[in-house]
C-alpha cells in the first residue's frame, strides 16, 4: 500500500509522525507519504521539521517514508506562490487541497494548483472536465480519497479521468489511525468510485512513479 496524503501532530493530525509510519506499517503500507496542512503562517516551521525525516528513510520493519505538505485554504492567487515556496524549502512533493464539496476552498483552487505545478490534487471535489484535461497535459495526479466527506465526488473524478486519460492516485487523507485501512479497504473504495482492481494497481503504479521521479532529481 502506497498513501502520500496523511497528516501527523505538525497539523491536525493525532499522532506524531513516526507513530503514523508504525501505525500504517502495520497495516500493510510499503511506503508512506506525510503531507501536513501548511499555509503562509507555517509553511517553514512544517518543512523544517518534516524535513528531519529525509536523513532517514526507513523504520518500523522498512516502510518507506516521504515528507511533503498540503497546501490548505490559500486564496487561490497564492497556491503557485506557495507551491514554488514549497519547492525552496526542499520539500519533495507537494499536494494542493482541492475544490473539495465537504469544505468551503475558494473557487479556482483547483485550476491554481494545477497550473501551479502541484504534484497532487487532493479530492477536487465537482471538478471540470477542462481542469481534468489540463491536469493531464501538466501531469498532475487526482486523488481519489478515502476521507469521508471528500470522498462523494470519488466518481465524478474518476468518470472524468477515465474519460480524458488523467492520472489518478488513490489517497486516505488519514489524521487518526482509525482513518488508516488496508489493501482490502481500498479496493473496496476503489470499486465504489466506479473504478477496477487494475484501476487501483496503476494508482499504486502512478504514486510510486511519483516518488521514482523526485528520487532521480535528487541523484
């Protein structure tokens, strides 16, 4: 199992981030990518310290850990600004919170952090078929999310992607540990998204290639 949107205490999230990596390697993770909320007022505090995680990268039995941010409720006209700023700090990917219908994210945010550059869109919500085209001319994944609230419109975005040939990426968006699940889990939200078992096999495929690519920036 491959999750690259979780939150640990350097958010909301409830546990601190290795007891998140215990926690999800328990439940079969391979590799886990922790994702805190950031916004103009932390990003540097949430960076500097997620960062401590880099200097290594395995533990609990060899789950994989990768540091990232979210970026959460920018006023749209700000999220290329704070991807970039993101990318300064050297964080290794970036997730942008979409145009989700469980919250009130401003109108554009999904567009913003598309053409912004973002790694992953998280749940963007009802969003537009010219957004899921651009997503795939800029090569930025679409999540289908297993957190409750986001996760209504899972097949509107996987209707739209499937459609244009977006790429998708299958995330839990967990801040507790009951919001961890399994491979069996997540097929299950798979197929009620609309989607097949070969779906989920490429969103697993999609998030490895992901972090592949950052690693080869790198060497």
């Amino acid at each position: 199992m491959i999750d690259l949107h979780t939150h640990s205490i350097l958010s909301d999230g409830e546990l601190l981030p290795l007891e998140l990596a215990r926690r999800a390697r328990v439940k079969g993770y391979t590799l886990l990518g922790i994702s805190d909320h950031v916004d103009v007022t932390n990003i540097e505090h949430v960076v500097s310290s997620i960062l401590k995680l880099s200097e290594k990268t395995e533990y609990h039995g060899g789950i994989q850990i990768v540091p990232g941010v979210e970026i959460t409720h920018s006023p749209a006209r700000f999220v290329g600004e704070m991807i970039l700023r993101a990318r300064e700090l050297g964080i290794p990917y970036v997730v942008v919170h979409g145009e989700t219908i469980a919250e009130p994210v401003e109108e554009g945010t999904n567009r913003a952090a598309i053409e912004g550059g973002a790694d992953i869109l998280a749940h963007p919500g009802l969003i537009s078929e010219e957004d899921v085209v651009r997503a795939k001319e800029k090569g930025v994944l679409l999540e289908i999310s297993a957190r409750k609230g986001h996760s209504l419109t899972n097949g509107h975005v996987a209707r739209l992607a499937k459609k244009v040939g977006a790429k998708l990426v299958f995330d839990t968006d967990s801040h507790s540990p009951s919001d961890l699940v399994d491979d069996d889990q997540a097929l299950r939200i798979i197929l009620g998204a609309g989607l097949s078992p070969e779906d989920f096999q490429e969103m697993q495929k999609n998030a490895l290639g992901l972090i592949n690519s950052i690693r080869n920036r790198r060497t």
